[in-house]
C-alpha cells in the first residue's frame, strides 16, 4: 500500500524523542493559546514562528511544532467558551449556545470531556481525509466560483433565524447588524475606503477578535459591575469530573456527521474553521427538529461544533498543501512558516516533497493522540478555574484579553472600539437581542459581500449568474428551505417538548 | 504588531545575554504570510546567518490599509529609528503614487534598496484557446466582456494594472470595460481561473510555478525585459509586440530621518544578502528573478516608478 509506505516515511520523520517532545510543548502551549480569550490560533501560531527561527528548527521540527500548537488551540478553544461563555476563539463561537448552559446545569466537566472527545473524532477523520483524498479533494476548489460561494454564504445566514434567541426577527437584527459592521474598510472591488470617518485605523475593517472579546467578555464585565459582583453568570456548579460514556455514545452520529460537514466546509478556500462550526451546529440542529433541546445545553450541541470546527481546521490544510490557497487565517500563517522553510505549498508539493507532506500528516496524528490524552485527565485543572470567585477571574479574564487584543494589533484604537462593543453587547442582552448572529455577520459578511461584487463583475450585472451551476441551485435551495421551512414546521411539529437526554 | 511581545521578549533575553547589542526590526505592513512577510523573514534570517548583524531581526506584523498604518507610524512616531527597515514592494509605490495612504508622499522616507524582483506573468488555464498574447488582445478587441482577469490585488492595483498596460500597448484604449476581479491572493486567482470562472490570471512568477509544474496553467507571457532564467520556454511580451516591463520588486525601506552612514550601512547590508547564496537559493525556491538596486541608485528608480505609475493612473483613471 502506497499510503501505508508513505505514512510509515511520515512517523520515521516525526517519531524522534525531541519532535515527540516538541509535540506535546506545541500541544500544551496551544491549549493555553486557545483558551485565552482575544488569543486565537492564528496569532498563537504567528507569535511563535520566531522561536522557530531562534531554536534553528529544521523544516519537519517547525512543522511539527506549529502543527500541534494550531491544533492545540482549536482543541482549547472550548474551554472558555464552556466555562466563562466567552470562546477563546472564533471557531469556538457555536460551542457557547450549549456549552456553557451545560455547565451551568453543572455538567462543565462532562461538557468539557464530551467536546474533548468530540474534537478528537473531528481532528482525526479529518486527518485520514487529508491522507487519502487531498490530491484529489483539491479539485473541489475549481468548482466553487463567486457564485457559488455568494450561495453558500446565503445558506449560513438564512439557516441562521431563530439561533440562539426565541426570536427570529432579533437574530435577523442582530445578523443585519453584523453585516453592517463587516462593510466598515476599504472595499477591495473599488479600493474606496466606507464607513471609516477617514480614520485608518478602520481602513481594514473590524477586527472580529475585537468585536468577540468586546460582546463577549467586556459586557459580561458590565453585567457583574451592574450587579455589584453579585449574581454574575460566572460562576457554575461543580461535578466530579468523569468520562460521560453515555454522551460519548450517543452523540457518535452527530460526531461523524458534523466531521463531514466540517471538513467540506474547510476544503472551501477562505471558508474556515468557523463556517465549518457553524455549518455542523446548524446541520444537527435541523436534524434534531425544534424539539432536540439545541441551545439549552444538550450533549450534541457541544458535540458537533467542536467535531465540526477540528474537522474543518484539518480540512483547511488540503487547499494550503495542494494549492497553495489557505483555507482559513492560521493555515495563511502556516503557508508564511512554510514558505519561509523554503517549501511553496502547491501542486507538486505531494510528489515532489513527501518527506515533509508525510512528515506532516504524522505530526498531525500523534498532536491529536497527545491532545487527547492531555485533555481528558487534564480537564479537572481547567475545572478548577471555576473555583476561583468571579470577582477575581472575571477582571483576570478582562486584563488577558486586553493584553491578548494589543499583542494582536498594537492599537490602543482597538482597545477603545472594544470597550464600545463591550456597551453595545449589554444592551443588546438587555434587548435580548442575541449577539452571537452579530459576530457571523461581521465573521462572513465581508467575504459574501466580495463573492457577490465579483460575480456582478463577471456577470456584467446579470442576477441569473448567481443561479447558473447546478451546485449554486443546490445551495440556494437549500438556504430558502433553510430559511422558510422552520416557519411552516413549527407549527405543523408542534409536539409536546420532549426531554432528549 | 502580534510578534511584539515575543520580540521585545526576546530582545530583552538577548540583550540580558549578548550585552548591548540592540536588534534590528523589520516591519511587515502585512499579516504573516504575504510577500512582505517573506521579504522581512527571509532578508532578516540571512542578515544574521551571514553575520551581517549580531543579533536576529525581530519580525513585526503590522498589518493595515495595505501598508498605508505602518507607512504612517513609520513617518510620524519613528522617524530616527536606525535599526529599523520596513519591507516593501511595488505595490507600496504603487499605492503612494495612488495617493492611497491618506496623503503621505514617496519622499518621506528613504527607500534603501530591492534586491529580487518577482516577473509578471499572464496566465490561462492549459485547455484555454489562447495560445500566445496576441490571441487575447485581439478577444478583448472583438469582444472586451469576453475575457475577465483575476488577480491578487484589488482594483487599481498592481496586477489590475498589467493587462491595462499591455491592452493600451497594443492600441485597445476603452480599457474601463476590461473585467477584473480582485480576489485573495494569486493562487486563488489561478483556482478562479483553472475553474473557468475567470478566463486569465495577472500576477507573478512566484504564485504560478507549483501550478505551471502540474500542467494545470500556461503562461503566455512574462513581463520583463529577457526571458527569465529557469522559465527559458516562457516568451516576454516584449518579444510578443506588446513592450511592457512589469515585476513585483522585493525591497526595504529606512526611516527619513536616519543619518547617511546609517543609510548607506543598510544599503551595504543588503548588498551582502544580495550577493550570498542563501538568498540565490530563496530566490530561486521562490521563482524571484535577481533584480539588485541598492542605496541612492534605487531611491531613484524609486522616484521614476512613482511618477510612472501616478502618470498613468490619471491616464487610467484610477485617481484624479
């Protein structure tokens, strides 16, 4: 077996005791990376390309090294999505709607081991489908062209309605004002800056890091500074920490499912790992229908964000390795490390590298081994975090974030704008607006709007261009049912809330 | 700015260790990745591998409005920093000469040197029917809609530009009816345009050789003066009929306000990277043809770019 030969190339180059060691600091280092909230991935593994540099790591130990710190971070960012409900980054957005009230229905810790296992399954079958289909999965890129993509946008945002609130016309509000946000910087199809006030520090847009710690962390700030520290979400019942076997096991299908569905949607160049949560969490909540309990803290709600965000991050390699197009930020970061190493990332890499491509998918499997095993026991001590009062942790978490955001950009500007989503976040929760809709309209709303700019350019205008391949019909008519069928459903399944687990 | 910390982390250590040594930064107006981040990264390794400094440049990402926020801070809060160089490329003349970073000019810093250039190529899908230049200038003659370009910069922008001038070379003027898009980078332009989504792509020799490799593209044309070592079977422009020289330089520029000697000592030090064969083999693992302009000769080539390129783009219409 031609596979077999070149993984066993692939563990002879990765299977040493210093790059063993190297993985599991990359691991550890990356968890803590994820976790933090305002540090995500892509600048955990931008910050540590320079120790590359200073340690003199060859090619496979660098790679080796970011590797696990890029899966380490999408392992870790759950936690604190779990524990404060504020994600530690943004793929972990999905995992606070039933993350966190698990945990404070007092089950943190087998929300934690539950989506632990859950990453896993994504991770790993995600790199078994970098190892069998890359070469070919590749070609999927050729067939998505603006249009396509505009579709595909439309579908996440018309599956959208109802998350997270009971109301659809709220999520709307909230995802139209993301969108407005998104629009802030210069448009890259006219080179005209909008929204900025000529200001340049907005030339670029909003940073969604920003506007993640801001409507997250800053306005929980503001809730426990109303209630002078008392009644604060934070703070959750404790459990004794355990492996839930049963959650394990009944949310296996979820689990599979939402690794396909994240891996495809990290195939898709500039699709990412947080399209990929999202599309898993959306998926098994059409499945589970409106009695599945989503949003309330059940099992596959934690389930299937974090297999589908670790699918889609092990599936955002296929485009960086076999075109040289990153498929989300950190891979764009992981190109430049490569790059750097002197390797191009393209075509030929598979033949004409394989020692580093190998090298590669065997650095990525024995990361998710030593994650696995790392944050299964280890879960006790992240648990232990609750035991600290919230007025302690809650200013803690405020100064990392700060300090995560200025490491970031260096701008006291995105300090101040900040603090003003951190306003605009407690207001909206007083509304009962749900801000989660506002993050994915500032998340996809830049790159919908360019998938359409460009398909109008194409098209010199013609709207029939958007509907003119039979994958773009396909999308479209899944985002109107998306859109209407929840309406007619709802009453036509108006059974009595059954109580799923 | 996201390596900051880790690099005033390190230079302290370093400088804990190594004495009084201060480090040199390089700022890459650019998130990691690019060809800013490349220029930094790869210049700052062999600097210190060929001992031309004591201790390892510090990389600082500083992205923001296409280099317009480190151009800014550069000009207005570091102006006398002689350890600073700052990567550049023709896209940052490219933009001064655009007007495009809020009113700064070319002349308020000093633009130390190039040392490799990246050749502009025109590229097709290998099915597609053009087989050399002039097939597609004569399409776009009979039919502008008929051929769209992608390419990695956006409107106005570097490689928007280079199918405009070949088109005004060979005497098609209408050039605002000519369909461009600008997308995330060369490579996904080559996916556009391998996809048939688009029919050309317009970028650089680094971002199409994997794929002219594999036989997914064809390149119909390079845009520089001779052919391009390596790349022997691929014609210029030039020898097509069509006379225009388009590469992407890689260089660096210094703050204004440094001394002489301390300009002169980059120029020199880039001279040494130049002429080192670490940066031969990153140029040729990179498809970078050699392009050296070091110190005062390239602060004039400089000047003459931008005044070309604003020239034309009033020409184009891209800016008033």
């Amino acid at each position: 077996m031609d596979i077999l030969s070149n993984l066993a190339l692939g563990f002879g180059v990765a299977l040493s005791p210093y790059t063993l060691f190297l993985a599991v600091c990359g691991c550890f280092l990356g968890t803590i990376i994820g976790a933090l909230p305002g540090l995500g991935p892509s600048n955990g593994v931008a910050i540590l390309i320079p120790i590359t540099f200073t340690l003199g790591l060859d090619a496979t130990s660098a790679l080796v090294l970011m590797t696990s710190v890029y899966y380490g971070a999408m392992y870790g960012g759950r936690i604190s999505s779990i524990l404060l409900n504020i994600p530690g980054d943004e793929p972990a957005l999905m995992t606070t709607l039933d993350g966190y009230p698990m945990a404070k229905q007092g089950r943190a810790g087998d929300a934690l081991v539950l989506s632990g296992v859950a990453s896993f399954v994504g991770a790993l079958l995600a790199t078994i489908g970098l190892m069998l289909l890359a070469p070919s999965l590749a070609r999927v890129a050729f067939l998505f062209g603006p249009a396509e993509y505009f579709a595909l946008y439309l579908l996440a945002f018309c599956t959208l309605g109802g998350m997270a609130s009971n109301n659809q016309a709220k999520a709307a509000l909230a995802a139209c004002m993301g969108l407005g946000i998104a629009m802030i910087g210069v448009d890259s199809s006219s080179g005209l800056p909008r929204l900025t006030g000529g200001s340049l520090h907005l030339f670029d847009g909003v940073d969604f890091l920003v506007a993640i710690v801001g409507l997250f962390a800053i306005a929980e700030l503001f809730f426990f500074i109303e209630s002078h520290g008392k009644g604060s979400s934070i703070g959750v019942a404790l459990d004794k920490v355990r492996v839930p076997w049963k959650d394990i096991f009944d949310t296996k299908w979820t689990m599979l499912r939402s690794s396909g569905v994240g891996f495809v949607a990290g195939i898709l160049p500039g699709a990412g790992a947080s399209l990929g949560s999202f599309l898993a969490y959306m998926t098994e909540k059409s499945i589970a229908g409106p009695n599945g309990g989503f949003g309330t803290g059940v099992p596959k709600g934690v389930a299937a964000p974090e297999a589908g965000n670790n699918a889609a991050a092990g599936g955002a390699l296929v485009p960086m390795l076999t075109l040289g197009v990153p498929g989300s930020g950190t891979t764009a970061v992981l190109l430049a490390l490569l790059m750097t190493l002197n390797i191009t990332p393209g075509p030929t890499l598979f033949t004409e590298r394989p020692e580093v491509v190998w090298g590669l998918i065997a650095s990525l499997l024995i990361a998710n081994v030593v994650l696995l095993l790392m944050n299964v026991p280890m879960v006790k001590i992240f648990v232990k975090v609750l035991m600290v009062p919230a007025w302690i942790l809650l200013p803690g978490v405020t100064m990392i974030s700060f300090v995560g955001i200025f490491s970031l950009t260096g701008s006291y500007f995105d300090m101040l704008m900040m603090i003003g989503f951190g306003v605009l976040g407690y207001f909206l929760r007083k509304l009962d607006v749900p801000t989660v809709p506002v993050i994915l309209g500032i998340l996809l709303g830049g790159n919908m709007e360019d998938a359409l700019r460009r398909a109008m350019i194409l098209s010199d205008g013609d709207v029939t261009y958007l509907f003119s391949s039979p994958i773009s019909i396909g999308l479209w008519v899944a985002a109107i049912l998306g859109f209407v069928a929840p309406m007619f459903l709802r009453n036509v399944l108006k059974k009595p809330p059954a109580i799923t687990d | 700015m996201k390596t900051k910390v880790k690099a005033f982390g390190l230079t302290a250590a370093f400088c804990l260790i190594g004495g009084a040594a201060s480090a040199a930064e390089c700022i890459a107006p650019a998130n990691p990745g690019g060809g800013w981040d490349f220029t930094c990264r790869q210049i700052g390794k062999i600097l210190y591998d060929i001992g031309a400094v004591d201790t390892p440049v510090q990389v600082t990402n500083m992205p923001g409005a296409g280099g317009g926020l480190a151009y800014t801070t550069v000009v207005n809060e570091r102006n006398d920093e002689e350890n600073l160089i700052i990567a550049a490329s023709s896209a940052t003349t490219t933009r001064l000469a655009q007007n495009a970073y809020a009113g700064m000019t070319a002349d308020q810093v000093r633009f130390v040197g190039a040392i490799g250039a990246d050749p502009g190529v025109i590229v097709v899908a290998a099915d597609s029917p053009f087989q050399t230049l002039g097939d597609m200038v004569e399409a776009i003659k009979a039919d502008p809609g008929s051929v769209a370009f992608a390419g990695g910069s956006a409107v106005g922008g570097f490689d928007h530009m280079k199918p405009l001038m070949i088109l005004k070379e060979g005497g098609f003027t209408d050039i605002t009816s000519i369909k461009y898009i600008g997308v995330d980078g060369g490579a996904d332009a080559i996916t556009q345009t391998v996809g048939g989504f688009t029919q050309a792509m317009t970028g650089d020799m680094s971002e199409v050789v994997s794929f002219l490799a594999n036989g997914d593209i064809r390149v119909i044309a390079v845009l520089t003066e001779d052919r391009v070592p390596g790349f022997e079977d691929i014609p210029t422009a030039k020898e097509q009929g069509y006379d225009v020289v388009a590469v992407n330089w890689r260089g660096l520029y210094v703050p204004k306000g440094i001394s002489d000697a301390h300009f002169e000592e980059w120029a020199g030090k880039l001279q040494q990277v130049a002429d080192s064969e670490e940066w031969a083999q990153a140029m040729a693992d990179n498809g970078l043809a050699p392009f050296t302009l070091v110190g005062g000769q390239f602060q004039s080539y400089v000047d003459g770019l931008v005044a070309d390129i604003n020239a034309m783009s009033k020409e184009l219409g891209v800016i008033q």
